[in-house]
C-alpha cells in the first residue's frame, strides 16, 4: 500500500512540480539566462527525486506496482542496473509462470534480497558478470546470485548491514539463505524459501 501510495500521490505530484518548473526555465530563457541555469538544474534535481521515488515504490511492492508481475519486476530491476553499467547481467527464470503466482509478501521480500545482492556486488566486487537464477515449483522458491568478482572472507563481512538484512528477510520467509565467497573466487548468494503446497 505504501509502495502505491508513492507511485500514485508522490511521483505525480513531483511529476507537477517538474512540469511548472520546465515552464519557468522556457520563460526565463528569454530574458535572464542566470537564472535559467539554475532553474534547469533544479529541474534536472526534481527528475531525479521522480525516479528515486519510483524505484522505491518499486522496491516496497514490486509484484504489484503499474500491474506488473513479479517478474516483470525484476527484469526491470536488472535493466536498471544494467543501463550505463560495464558489468554484464544474465538473469534467467525457471518456471516463470509458477514465480508470477508467488504471494505478495514472499514476492517483495526476495526482490529486496535481490535489490541489495545486486547493489553489494556493483559498488564492492569489482565484478565484471552477475547472474541471477531463480525457480520454484509446489515446495520451494531457489535463487541464486552470483557475481564473478574479487570475493571476500564472508566471516570477516558477514555482519554488514546489508547481509544481515538479507538474511532476516529469508528468516521471515521461513527460508536460509547461504553465503559462499572467497578472494579472488567471487560471490555466490543462495536462498531457499520453503512454499506452501499450491492448492
């Protein structure tokens, strides 16, 4: 509800105020061109607030946001992070239909582990590969990320913020998620969430 709340009331207004904004800079345009600058640059700083708050609305319900499937979302994760980024993704599903029928909380909950393995692995592995498996049947959802980075001692970073979120979010899902690293080896993130038998 928070994430469509976001989409549908903040991202339209700031989408309003961006409008006005342009309008001003046209006018400005004409006989002060100081002043035009500045309003381009706040135009320019009010976009980037539309898009930062619709990745979040994303991120707060992704299976659900503009009518979007669960992977729909994903893939438009991935593209995300894949504009303008020297690192190569491959993102590969296994009975796509059955992940679409996933609930809503289950849904959110591994788009956010995926969110943050993708993030941790842009800014800290130097990786030039990431791969994303996921599939499920009736007893289990499996996802695997892995990137082909410089790696780490997983004992020495296991406590950062972000692993220890990962890892809550698997836990409230009744599932585990597994940590498999070493230097120069790369990052492999494995979770598995147990399903309730489909009715």
């Amino acid at each position: 509800r928070i994430g469509q709340d976001i989409h549908d009331d903040l991202c339209s207004q700031i989408a309003a105020i961006g409008c006005l904004v342009e309008v001003l800079e046209k006018d400005a345009s004409l006989s002060n061109g100081n002043e035009a600058r500045s309003l381009a640059t706040i135009a320019a700083m009010i976009c980037e607030a539309g898009e930062t708050a619709r990745r979040i609305a994303a991120g707060l319900a992704p299976s659900k946001m503009m009518g979007a499937c669960f992977t729909t979302a994903i893939r438009s994760l991935v593209e995300t992070r894949q504009a303008g980024s020297p690192i190569r993704f491959s993102l590969n599903f296994e009975n796509e239909s059955l992940l679409d029928e996933l609930d809503d909380e289950t849904a959110i909950h591994l788009y956010r582990i995926i969110q943050e393995a993708m993030n941790n692995a842009c800014k800290h592995s130097h990786a030039s590969q990431i791969n994303l498996d996921l599939s499920t049947d009736d007893s289990a959802v499996w996802l695997v990320v892995f990137d082909n980075g410089e790696g780490f001692m997983p004992d020495l970073r296991d406590s950062g913020m972000g692993l220890l979120t990962m890892r809550r979010r698997a836990e409230m899902m009744g599932g585990e998620l597994q940590i498999s690293s070493s230097p120069d080896e790369g990052t492999r993130i494995k979770c598995v969430v147990p399903l309730q038998e489909r009715g």
